[in-house]
C-alpha cells in the first residue's frame, strides 16, 4: 500500500513539471514564429510523434486479421 502512495505522490509531483514544459514549448515557439522555421519543425515533430502510434495499431491490426483470416480457411 505504502508502493501504491508513493507512485501516486511522484505522479502528482511530476504533472507539475510537465506543464511547466509544455509552457516554455508554447513560448519559443510563439516567439519563433515569425521566422516560421522553428514553429515548422515543431509542428514536424508533433506530426511525426502523433502518427507512430497510429502505425504501430494498423501493424496490430493487420497483424490479428491475417491470423483470424488464416484460422478460417482451415477446414473443420
């Protein structure tokens, strides 16, 4: 039980750091936007991290169909 306190103290404890990031992201890439170079990249990166989980699901998906359609064309 004590494992269980302490994991949801240091969760608490590192939601603070994250937004603090994710503010100093938002302002260089406020600042940089008039050179559009940085924003660009930025919204790159986001793009890029946003579809690899998209890719490791549709390799999931298709994966599981071709075994559920190789099980049913053997005949019973």
């Amino acid at each position: 039980m004590k494992r269980v306190l302490w994991l949801v103290v240091l969760l608490v404890l590192a939601v603070d750091l994250t937004w603090g990031q994710c503010v100093m992201c938002k302002a260089v890439a406020e600042d940089s936007a008039e050179d559009g170079s940085l924003g660009r990249g930025i919204n790159a990166g986001i793009l890029y991290l946003m579809a690899v989980p998209y890719l490791i699901l549709g390799f999931f998906a298709w994966f599981v169909f071709k075994k559920v359609k190789a099980t049913d064309k053997i005949p019973s």
